[in-house]
C-alpha cells in the first residue's frame, strides 16, 4: 500500500502528533508499505524507509521579530503568507488552515508522481482538506482529542477579558467542526476522545474508529542499578498547557507530610513564567527542578530516579507521559480524567487514580504511595505488563491497515 | 544597497503615502465642507452598488460576527472556577463581553440597514478600516525587511 501521512508539525518533540507520526510511519514500513510523510515545521527526523516532503511557513504567529526570510525577502507579500501574517498579527492561528492549502498543492504536485492510495491526516483539520478530498484518494483524519478541551481548561484559570478573547481566537474550532464533519472517516485513540469529539463536532459516533496509541517500551525501560531518590516525584508535560493541570500538584505538595521533591520535564520552562510565580505563591522554591529540554535517555533515567510520576491533568486524549512512565515500572498517580483511565487501567493495581482538580486527594495518593514501596514495586511492575500487552505501535499499525482497507474498499 | 531593502522602502513608502493620502481626505471632510454623505448611491445601478458592498458589507459581517461570537463565548461557556487562592483581581470579563455583544449586534444592524438605504458611510468606513489594516500590514511587513539581516545562513549560501 502506498500511504501518505500528512501532519502540520512532523517533530516528535513537539507534542503528541509528532510522536503518533514517527512511530506510525516506522511500523507501516516495517509492514513493508510505502510510507511518504508531507509535514510543516519543526519538521520530522529523518527515518528509513519514510521519504519525507516539507511544507514550509514562515512561522508568523510564533514570531515577533525576524520573520523575513532573507533568500525569500518578498515571500511574505504572496497571498497565502500575507493572509498568515495578517490573520497570525490579529491573534488567529492560521497554521493549521494554511498547511492545509499548501498541503494541497503538495499533494497535487505528488500525486502526479505517485499514486497514493490513501491519505491520512493527523489532527490538522484544515479547510484545504475539502479540496484534497477531491484529489480522489481516500482520505482519513486523526483526532487526538477536540481543541474545545484545551480552550476550556484556560478559561478554568484567572484571567481577563483580553487572554479570553485571545484564546477564543486561537482555536480554530469552527472550521475544525465543519471539516470533521466532511471527512469519511476519524480516527481517534481512545473511547473517551472519541465521545468528546461526538459532543464537540457533532461527528457520528458511526464514522469514529479508536485505535490506541502505542508506547515504544524497548525505548522506555526500567534501567537496572539506578539509585532512587527518597520522596521524589516527577512530572511530565508543558506546564504552560493548562490542562496539564501542574497548579493542582503544587497545591498538594503543600499539603502533603512527607516533604516531596518535584522535578518538571519541560523544554519550555522554567523561562515561563507562570508555574515559578506558582512555586513562590505556595513557598516551594527549592523544592522544584526544572530540567528544561533533555534527552529520551536521560528522561528515561529520571523515571527511574523518582519514585512516583504524577499527572494531575484535567483533560487527556491518551496521555502518553502516563504511559511512558508505566513503561518505565514507575507507579503513575493520575486523575480520572479524560482517557487517562482507559490508559492507566486499574485503581491500586496499575496506577493510582484521583478525581480531577482535587490537590488534596492528589496529596493522599502520594503520601500513600510514598508510604507503601512494596506496592509502588508491584504497580510498577503490572503497568510495565499493561504497556505492553495493550499498547504497542505494532498493534496501531495493524489496526490501521485494517482500517486503511475498509476505507480504499469503500472508495471504489 | 540591497535590492530586498529598496523593495522593503518601497513598500513602507506606498503604505505611508496611501496612509496620508486617506488621513488627507479626512481634514477635506472636516476643513472644505464636502459632506460625502450626500453622494447619491441611488443613482448607481444595483450591479455596480452591490459589486461594491457585497465584498465590503461580507468582510465587515464576518469582522463583526467574530466580535460577537467571542463576547457571546466568554458569555456562555462554562467552566470550573478557579482555585481561589490564585486569584488575584477581580474578572469582569462576563460584563465586558456583554457589552461587545451588544455593540456588535447595533453595529450589524447598522450595516445592514445603511447598505439597506445606501447610505456612503456605511461603505465608506468599513472600506477605510479593511485598507488601513491592509495598509499597516504592508508597512509592518516592509519596515521587517528594511531592518532584517541581509546575510544568508551558511546553508542557503552553500546552496
């Protein structure tokens, strides 16, 4: 099968949909399909066997200064970059709907070259897509979960009427909701995703398929001989994203008797401002390490110093630094929010699960883990086992294959 | 100097000139008594008027809807409070998004009913703020290529 997998940024450390592309687009290959990956900036890392096409932009809305290109001096007067500029100056995000145009005319280039037999976008949702449906190729789309969660969550913190009105423009939530609607098919990767995405764009449960991520456990291991720190915990995830939900974990380490130690994995921070701000408010300063950006291998020793990983979200579509550090034998206290439950599995038996935004049942389910390394080992070990019993990359792929199937059988 | 700069002066010049020459137009109104308001519209054929307002009338609907819908979104969502100790001010977000909401809905309204009658002002406003934007953008983009750094990177020499 020849398979082109489109997403508007391709780079696995710029979140979830650069992490769902790489490892999909290895194990289609490894099925020995043709994978081609059209992707915009931060581009995806080369991998064998995928023959990856850039679809560049000038990346106007992330940047204040210095959005010339100086080989491209006039490139930003052309229609398609000039409506960008305009619509980026003017709080949108356009990135998504102009990926969506150039991917079109990408893929109109591509397939007078190769004849594509299905085409499968990841969480892009731009109204190009209407056009690449009438290129002729089955065409699909995942969702990891609806943009809707994301701007209510922001609206769960202080804020004033300028950041809400900032954050209603962001989300292009209308043109997603009318192009959903118009795709054959949604994937999504959870039971929970695929119910809020039916309430949010109205898409038909019927034309909703789930296919679970998978997790990479070769890569994410438990490695031997290394030390544990005692009271440690550790969090994963943009602490600006609000539905992360970190200010719930910096209110419980405040109410917890034994004195934990954070440490936040995040490239961005701490250079943001507001979780530092969090840490005074509370009196946690020196007890929280910002590791800024750092390297899987070094990630993968942190989930093996700490004692206990905790993901205080509000919201997840699959939360993969769940299942990372289930890969990793690390006990995971999580909320039940979100596909959380489906990821982490049982209460007390793979994980630790706590109702959303309650610091203080977040503070008992450390002090409880802390207090029992006995049971910490034991959940450890049967998350590693759930990892990799349910998910793999290898069963995403075959599942998706499957799918890809029904859709070109449908198509003809 | 560098072509890439000469374009960029040429296109702040343009903006700027084009941005006088509407600021002109304007003390013509106030300081010559040219009332364009009793410029007759009706004598124009339907074709050319709405060749005109359809476009104007459109881009300024979608404007004022986006206005509307974000006053009636922050107006409508709901949401959990947030933790009371991080807050730190009052939010008077509902009340302000009250009032867009009524302003965009009387400015709809507005629109609606002068392109209705043909009134000037009704075309001529909206014009003027969706070519003052316009204007601003070319000048913003220029005044970007003027002072960027004219060296390539290494790689985009090599090539």
């Amino acid at each position: 099968m020849k398979i082109c997998l489109l997403s508007y940024r391709g780079n696995p450390y710029c979140g979830g949909q650069g992490i769902y592309v790489m490892y999909i687009a290895r194990e289609l290959v490894k099925l020995g399909h043709e994978v081609h990956v059209v992707a915009g900036p931060p581009y995806p890392f080369d991998e064998e066997g995928v023959v990856i096409h850039r679809v560049s932009n000038h990346n106007y809305f992330n940047k204040k200064k210095d959005f010339i290109k100086p080989h491209k001096p006039f490139a930003t007067f052309q229609p398609l970059n000039f409506y960008e500029f305009v619509a980026a100056k003017m709080g949108i995000f356009p990135e998504i709907e102009t990926f969506s145009i150039r991917a079109f005319f990408k893929l109109k280039e591509l397939l007078k070259t190769h004849k594509f037999d299905i085409i499968h976008d990841n969480q892009c949702l731009g109204y190009g897509f209407l056009l690449i449906q009438r290129l002729g190729v089955p065409f699909i789309s995942t969702i990891h979960h609806p943009l809707t969660i994301d701007r209510s969550t922001w609206f769960e913190y202080p804020s004033d009427f300028n950041i809400k009105m900032r954050r209603i423009l962001y989300y292009p939530l209308l043109m997603q909701k009318f192009v959903a609607n118009r795709m054959y098919k949604i994937i999504t990767v959870s039971h929970n995703a695929a119910i809020e995405i039916n309430k949010a764009f109205g898409v038909k449960q019927k034309n909703i398929n789930v296919i679970y991520n998978g997790m990479d456990s070769s890569l994410f291991y438990p490695v031997k001989g290394v030390q544990k720190k005692k009271n440690s915990i550790i969090f994963v995830g943009n602490v600006e994203d609000r539905k992360k939900g970190v200010i719930y974990l910096l209110k419980a380490m405040t109410l917890t008797k034994h004195k934990v130690s954070l440490t936040i994995v995040d490239g961005g921070a701490p250079n943001r401002s507001t979780v530092p701000n969090l840490i005074n408010k509370f009196g946690l300063n020196g007890r929280v390490t910002f590791t800024g950006k750092i390297p899987i291998d070094k990630l993968i020793r942190l989930y093996s110093r700490n004692e206990i990983a905790v993901l205080p979200s509000l919201y997840e579509g699959f939360g993969f630094p769940a299942a990372e550090a289930m890969a990793c034998e690390l006990p995971v206290l999580t909320t039940t929010a979100g596909a959380l439950p489906e990821v982490v599995g049982e209460h007390m038996k793979t994980g630790y699960l706590v109702p959303p935004r309650d610091a203080h049942a977040i503070a008992e389910g450390i002090d409880f883990l802390l207090d029992n390394p006995d049971l910490r080992r034991e959940m450890g070990k049967a998350a590693r086992k759930r990892v990799l019993e349910v998910f793999t990359w290898e069963n995403a792929a075959h599942e998706l294959v499957a799918m890809y199937d029904e859709v070109i059988n449908a198509h003809r | 100097m560098p072509r890439p700069r000469i374009f960029g002066y040429l296109a702040v010049l343009f903006a700027l000139i084009l941005t006088g020459f509407f600021i002109y137009s304007l003390t013509l109104v106030f300081n010559e008594n040219i009332t364009f308001s009793q410029i007759d519209l009706q004598q124009l054929s339907n074709f050319t008027f709405y060749a005109i307002a359809a476009p104007i009338g459109l881009v300024s609907m979608v404007v004022i809807g986006t206005g509307f819908w974000i006053g009636w979104t922050i107006l409508a969502i709901k949401v959990v409070p947030p933790m009371p100790e991080i807050v730190e001010k009052k939010d008077f977000s509902k009340i302000k998004a009250f009032f867009m909401c009524i302003i965009t809905l009387a400015l709809g309204v507005l629109l609606i009913y002068g392109i209705y009658i043909r009134n000037f002002w009704a075309l001529a406003i909206p014009a003027a703020a969706i070519c003052i934007v316009i204007l601003g953008a070319v000048f913003w983009v220029g005044i970007a290529i003027i002072t960027t750094r004219s060296t390539l990177p290494e790689e985009k020499q090599k090539s």
